[in-house]
C-alpha cells in the first residue's frame, strides 16, 4: 500500500500512545536476570530493539525536542530510562553498527570505513541469544559487515590524508513532496515496520520460547541525491507536508558557524569535502534542520507501530523494548551535514530502554553503543565475556536489582569514539567524560587536539585545550591509556595506501580516466595531473607504524 492511504495507521499509533500503559499497573515488578525460572510465568523476557539511522540523541530529551513532536520516543522517556549521555563508538554507518553488534571497540574490530565491518561469521549477541534458547527475528538494515558505498567513498577514504582539497558530496537541500496526506514517505522502512509488527502479531504470539526482534531502519538518514552525479551521495533532506507540520519551525535553532580562519584544519577539511563552504541563506539552513526533524518523526512513527503491536498482543507487559540508533546527523551544525565527526549533533546517540522493572528516570551516565551487547547478555542470564570493550546497562536501569551477577564489571567514567573514514582527514579520536569532550588526532602531534567543556559551552564553539593545558594533558594520557592512537592511526594509512595501490593496479590503463570521474571530478578536471602527483606522492611516503 502507498503512502498516501496510511493517515489512520499512524494516527491509530498516537491513539495507541493515550492508553498504552493501563497494563503496566498490574504488571508485578521482579528481577530480570533471575536465572531460576521453575515457571512458565516467570520466563526471560523478549527483546524488540529498533535502531535507526542519524537521529540526534539530543532531540529525547530538552530542549532540542522542543522542534519536533515525538509521542513514541517521549512515551518511553516517561515510562522508562533514557539515557541523556549515550554516544556512538564510531559516527559512520557499518563501523558503528559493527562495535554494536559485536561489544568491541573500532580499533579491536578494525572496522575502517562503511566497507570494512566485522567478518561475517563474527558472533553477534544476537547469535548468543539464540544459542541460548530465544528465537531471533531481524529486519530491515544490518550493515554491520559491510555499509553502503559507492567507488567513490572508498577511493575518499583511501586517500583522505593526500594532500589535496576536492568537493565529495552533493550539496545539501531540503525537499519537500507529496501533499499533508501522505504519510510513508520512506516505504523501504515501512515495508520492514509492517514485516516486524506483522510478525509480532502472527508469530510472537505464539512461540513457547522468548524472543528477540531486531528493526533496523535507514531514516532519518539524508536521501541519495542522484544530481551529483554516477557515485553520488545522499545529501537530500526529504519529506512531506504529513511530517513537516510536526515540526515547529518557530523554535529551528540557525547554529552559529565559526569564520574559516578560526575553523580547526579537520573542520576545514570536513566542511568543505561535504560542499558546505558555500553562502547558505539562513532560510536554506532553517528548511534543511525543519526537513530533518520532520523525517525524524516519521521514524517516531515507526517505533510507534511496534509499540502498538507489541501493546495490541498483550506482549508489552513482558518485553523490553530499547530505541537507539547508529549515530547522529549534523544538520548544518558546524557548517556540515552527514556525521563522520565527533560534535553532539554527530555522536550523541539516543537510547531509551523501556519494560519491566525498568526504572523511570533520566540517567546522566555516560555510556556507547559497544554497551549493548553485554546489556543483551544481562538481560537473557548469559555469562558475558570478559573481553568486551562494553559494560551491561542493567544496574543502572533496573528497580529491583537481583544478586550480584559474577561476570558484571563497573561501567567506567568515560567512553570512546573513534572515526577512520572518508571525509575527514585524519584519524579522530573522542574520549568524552565528565564534563569534557577531548578529541585527539593521528599521532597526537602533527594536528592540534580539541578540548570542550560541555556544561559551558554545549554548543562546541570554543576549544580550551591550550587554555587548560594540564586538563588536555591529563585526558590524553588517559586516551592513550585505552588506545594507542597514534599507532591505530598508522595503522589505518598503511591499510588505506594498500588498499589503494592494489586498486590501482587492478585498472591498469583505465586509472587515470576512473580517477578523473568520481564524485570530485568538477574540482578534479580542472587540474588532473596535479591531483595524480600528488597522490604519487603520497604512495611513496612513509608510513611510521
């Protein structure tokens, strides 16, 4: 069915929202984690996680959801925890998804770039789970093996650190289509919402065992924009006036933008390989930021269709349903759209967890995606491994905690985020505690580290580190202390240059022509062979490992 008979869908699921929780008062709180099931009414819960695609973590809570109406993600905000300091491990599609499906940093993984994820036999804490006895049912994006991509986003990545300056992506625009009746504007993930409700409906019902959901969904992810060109990218903000209307533009904060000469030099590179460098009237800003917080709500709409399900089964009262997504979106902040950085708007993940003897609170920790797995494990009574680079969640989510479980080790005061991919040039890295967010780069010396205090400065606009140099030099060796990053840094350029050379070779006589019509090739003709040297150039570098 398409998109334009499906207003009664949705506005059932708001309906839904109104009356959702009569069942929770009867519903007596116990212990998860009790693994002396010796009844059937005392069983392991089931699972449903949704993840999409790009969402802000900071549109969950105030004030940024001030913008936009989000009944579903603020049902679960009043009827279980949210996690007001929740981050991706790497703010890029597979990598992320890669540390969440597997527990471990990016760095442990190796997972570089949107095409370099986990070995697809890698166990997973879904594989566990069914190990285990739940049944597992997925749908809808996995990507954690290996992430879209074009030719053109693996040359970018292999060659971020040439020196040279090319335009990558599409410019980003708003756009607007449909009328106020049309509702499934993204019919890819409706098609995979409709798959997970219906079989929450027909076949969760009536399993005799637990079960764990999984819905991946791709928005509020930027459209592909077919206008850049044979590689293109997506830098379309798309949505219809259905959604639109739930955004009030009135309250779209313009973000302020540095002038480029006080821009940092990844910034720089950053801002200008996504063809963000440009003059942007304030009113393409406003319509960009209102499109992605309408496409945002629509993806509120398809958690909805879950909870409904889940609500209309009676299976609501014995499951856990948890709302993150893979990282966030830009949306002009910072003049950039996209992710691959380590601001808020990029790397602050939502994450609500919502269930039984879940606790209604706000939890100012922080945590990251590489938590979930062993959140997982908690949550089904698995032992978990002691090699993981994440920590349950569950002691800081649960009424009622059970005993001691012996494999639980203490979440610690920070988390870490690393980025290796295309459009930034040079490998980043985030240790994000307390009040402060440090971000370290390649070997720690040639490019100049980032120092934030966020309770002062939440919009990122002013870096201390060298106003307070004893606090940078203290954060970083804690950074070093978790990952040798200049080493993991040379690491990835020896794979990048590997990389590229044994594509290069694999062209022979077509290289030059290939080079010379990737998503860069308006800046690129203007002058191929002085790009081609310096490539050259950069082939014959050493790499210091």
């Amino acid at each position: 069915m398409d998109g334009k008979g499906r207003n009664h869908v949705t506005s059932a699921s708001h309906l839904v929202a109104l009356i959702l929780f009569a069942f929770w008062g009867a519903v007596k709180a116990r212990a998860l984690l009790n693994e002396d099931y010796t009844c059937s009414s005392c069983g392991k819960p089931n699972i449903v996680m949704v993840m999409c695609d790009s969402l802000d973590g900071r549109l969950t809570f105030h004030p940024k959801n001030e913008t936009v109406d989000l009944p579903f993600v603020n049902l679960m905000r009043k009827h279980g925890s949210l996690f007001l300091n929740a981050y991706t491990n790497s703010p890029i599609c597979c990598p992320s998804r890669a540390a969440m499906w597997s527990g471990l940093f990016t760095h442990i993984t190796e997972s570089w770039n949107n095409f370099k994820g986990l070995d697809p036999n890698h166990t997973t804490w879904m594989d566990l789970m069914e190990k285990h006895g739940y049944y597992a049912q997925k749908y809808g994006k996995l990507d954690y093996t290996s992430g879209h991509h074009s030719l053109s986003n693996r040359v970018e990545a292999w060659t971020r650190s040439v020196d040279f300056l090319l335009q990558q992506e599409g410019r980003p625009v708003a756009e607007l289509v449909g009328n106020k009746s049309y509702v499934r504007v993204m019919q890819k993930d409706w098609k995979a919402t409709d798959d997970a409700a219906a079989w929450l409906r027909n076949k969760a019902t009536n399993l005799t065992q637990p079960f764990v959901l999984y819905l991946g969904l791709n928005l509020p992810h930027p459209y592909p924009s077919p206008s850049s060109g044979e590689n293109y990218g997506a830098s379309t903000f798309r949505t219809s006036p259905y959604w639109l209307q739930r955004v009030r533009y009135e309250a779209i904060k313009i973000p302020k933008w540095l002038p480029f000469s006080e821009m940092h030099s990844v910034d720089y590179y950053s801002s200008y390989t996504k063809n963000c460098t440009e003059k942007f009237t304030e009113k393409e800003i406003r319509d960009i930021r209102a499109h992605y917080y309408a496409m945002c709500a629509e993806t509120d709409a398809m958690l909805g269709e879950i909870i409904s399900a889940l609500n209309d089964t009676g299976l609501l009262r014995r499951t856990l349903v948890v709302f993150t997504a893979d990282h966030g979106e830009l949306a002009m902040e910072h003049r950039q759209f996209y992710k691959m950085s380590m601001y808020e708007a990029s790397s602050h993940v939502p994450l609500l967890i919502m269930g039984p003897n879940i606790k209604l609170q706000f939890v100012p920790n922080v945590v990251s995606l590489v938590d979930i797995y062993p959140t997982m494990l908690d949550v089904a009574g698995i032992p978990i491994p002691k090699n993981l680079s994440g920590y349950s969640l569950m002691p800081l989510v649960l009424k009622q905690a059970e005993d001691k479980v012996p494999t639980r080790k203490q979440h610690p005061t920070w988390i870490l985020s690393e980025f290796h991919g295309c459009n930034v040039n040079s490998s980043t890295y985030m240790l994000r505690t307390d009040k402060w967010k440090y971000i370290a780069y390649s070997d720690g010396r040639s490019v100049s580290p980032q120092l934030f205090d966020l309770s002062a400065d939440p919009d990122e606009l002013t870096n201390i580190a060298t106003k307070f140099p004893e606090i940078t030099q203290y954060l970083n060796k804690k950074l070093y202390s978790i990952v040798d990053y200049p080493k993991v840094s040379a690491s990835v350029e020896q794979y990048n240059k590997q990389e590229f050379i044994n594509w290069k070779q694999s062209l022979g006589q077509n290289y030059s022509d290939t080079l010379a019509n990737l998503r860069w090739h308006q800046n690129w003709k203007k002058d191929p062979k002085k790009y081609e040297d310096a490539i050259d150039r950069w082939i014959k570098e050493k790499t210091n490992l």
